[in-house]
C-alpha cells in the first residue's frame, strides 16, 4: 500500500500553516468589512440628512418661512405649556411621514391621567408619551452608544440645527447670524450668502458618557461668557485630552441630543465656530447657556452637514477655522475662517466650499 493510500488525516504542521493563513486572511479582511459597514452606516446618516432637506424646503413652500430652532408656548407650569421650549423638529414632523405624532401633539390629550394641552407640556416631561416616541429617521447608526434607551426616557436625535457663527442662550431674542433663532423664523431670501453656502443642520453624537467629546460638553465659564463678543474658543480647545476624552477634573455634562423636542441649546443645536469634533463648552450648568457646540459624529475625520440648498456635504476635522482667539461678530464677514463663513447667513463672505 502506497503512502498516500495510507494517509488519513493532516499532519500537526500543516493545520497550523491552514490556520495561520486562515488568521491573515481574517485580519487582511476585518477592516474592509468593518469600512464598508460604516460606508453604508454614513450613507443612511447622509440620507436621513437629505429627508430633513426635503422637509425643510416643503416647510418653507408652506409656511413662506424656516421653522424656528426654539419657541412654542410659553407660561404655566410645567406640565401646562412647552416653556417656549419647543424643537423646530416637532414642526417639521408632518413633512417627515410622521403626520400621525405630530396630529397627536398637536391636540390635547392625556396620558398616565394626567391632561395635557395642544403641543404638550416641558419637552423633559416623560409622562407626555409622545416626547418618549423615538423616530428612526432622527438617528444615525454610526452612533451606536447614544441609539439605546430607556421606554421612560424622552426621544433622542443626531440632527440639530445650526446657529451659525454665534453663540446664543436659549431664549436669546437676538437675530444672531445662524438660519434658526429664538420665536424667529427666516426665510430663504434672506439667507443673502446663499443657500449652498449656509449650513442648515448637522449632526451632533448624543450624550451617553459625559466625560466623552462625542456626545458630552465641559462646564467653562472663561470659554463662553455672557455675552459673545467675549468669547474665547482657544479655551474650549485646551479642554481636549487623549483618546476622545476631556481632561481631567471638569463639571461635565451629557445633555447632547437627548430631547429631540427640546430646542434648547444643548439638545438640538450646534454652531460653526470650533471644527468638526472638538471640544463642546457651556458657560452655566443650566442646558439653555451660550455654548460652544461644534457638530460630532463617529464617522471618521469629520461629520455630515446639511446645507440650505438640500444638498448633504462631508465637513473635515481639518476645515479652516480662522481666528479661534477671536470673539464672535454681530454683522460682516466671519472670524472663524470658511467654517464660520459656512454658518453665517448674511455675512457678505466669498465662500469656496472645502
């Protein structure tokens, strides 16, 4: 009988060559997987991102304006009105296929026995069930630590709106120079740097650790002081540490996204002053202070922004910035370099997208 009629089985040596060549291959092929899993991640990012556009624009064929950022009703306690709290996301809800929740809001109702008026109370009331409701089309996938939550906690989302090269306080009555304000609403043809040169919305991680730059925001009072010509985003900067954290031994927040309804300033708002994925810094510990809110994602080296014009742009963690040691200005061109140029409406700025 020859050797080869004999042979039953590989040799010791030979399935230890299979497995390490089966080891290289995993290891060659992982990353590919893992990129292309965040490819198709950052495409629904980017879709949901244009669904917003579309919903702006028919907003704004309806209503001859753009929503406000924040308002709503105001008075009462906290369960009988929004406290001028109110998301410009709860107005866009008819636009987006979510006619049904918004009809809902809209009128009055009662949940847990309790009875609530036409467009409901806080935005942080849990006991108002559609406060609570989650909307797919407001998450992106790429954010995967801030996706989960409790059935009790209010609805989150990726999505905020811009206020442009300006930093305001929640119930701020200045114009600012963002497309969205306080009980203020705008409309295209005053967006005189034009629609493909404005920011309308981005995208900002929600706030699950604190201690993270994604998704959490450092208490500052030299950063953001209370006016904003004052302020001094050099400060925010140094906030960085290692590995995506802050540095040690601040008062850290997580309030980033995690009302969609709420229009306050931490929840559903970012500005073009720092760069993509740097350091967030409030001037309070209340949620409605002027911040330094850049937007922040997981996709890799920068995140997805949506422009007035509809269209949906990749910004870069490298965009020009300007002069960071600069304070913001009231009126004319930004100081912040095109990425403040891109958040001002009517800054007269000559603008080449990156």
């Amino acid at each position: 009988m020859s050797y080869s009629e004999r042979r039953e089985a590989f040799t010791l040596v030979e399935l230890l060559v299979v497995i390490a060549i089966i080891g290289i291959l995993v290891a060659l092929l992982l990353p590919a997987v893992q990129a292309a899993r965040e490819a198709a991640r950052r495409s629904q990012c980017m879709n949901n991102l244009r669904q917003l556009g579309i919903a702006l624009h028919n907003y704004h064929d309806v209503s001859r304006s753009l929503p406000f950022r924040q308002g709503g009703s105001g008075g009462g306690g906290d369960f009988e009105s929004t406290g001028d709290r109110m998301s410009g996301l709860v107005s866009l809800l008819p636009f987006l296929e979510q006619g049904p929740l918004y009809d809902q809001i809209s009128s009055p109702s009662n949940f847990e026995g309790i009875d609530f008026p036409a467009f409901g109370p806080r935005p942080w009331i849990g006991e108002y069930h559609p406060w609570r409701t989650e909307i797919g089309g407001f998450l992106c996938p790429s954010d995967g630590p801030g996706r989960h939550k409790e059935d009790w906690e209010t609805g989150r989302t990726n999505y905020v709106f811009s206020v442009g090269d300006w930093m305001p306080w929640a119930h701020d009555d200045h114009p600012g120079r963002g497309p969205f304000g306080y009980q203020q609403t705008f409309n295209f043809a005053s967006i005189t740097d034009g629609t493909s040169n404005t920011i309308a919305m981005s995208e900002r991680a929600i706030g699950v650790d604190s201690r993270a730059i994604r998704g959490g925001v450092v208490i500052n009072y030299e950063a953001v002081t209370d006016w904003p010509p004052n302020a001094n985003p050099q400060i925010c900067m140094a906030m960085q540490g290692v590995g995506g954290w802050y540095i040690d031994g601040q008062d850290y927040r997580d309030w980033s996204g995690r009302r969609w309804a709420d229009g306050a300033i931490a929840f559903t708002s970012m500005n073009t002053v720092l760069p993509p994925n740097a350091p967030s810094c409030f001037e309070g510990t209340w949620d409605g202070n002027r911040a330094l809110l850049p937007p922040t994602s997981y996709h890799p080296g920068g995140v997805n922004v949506l422009l007035l014009d509809g269209s949906v742009r990749f910004m870069t963690e490298t965009v020009d910035t300007g002069n960071l040691s600069s304070g913001a200005r009231e009126g004319g061109p930004s100081p912040y370099g095109v990425w403040g140029a891109l958040g001002s409406r009517s800054g007269g700025e000559a603008v080449t997208m990156p």
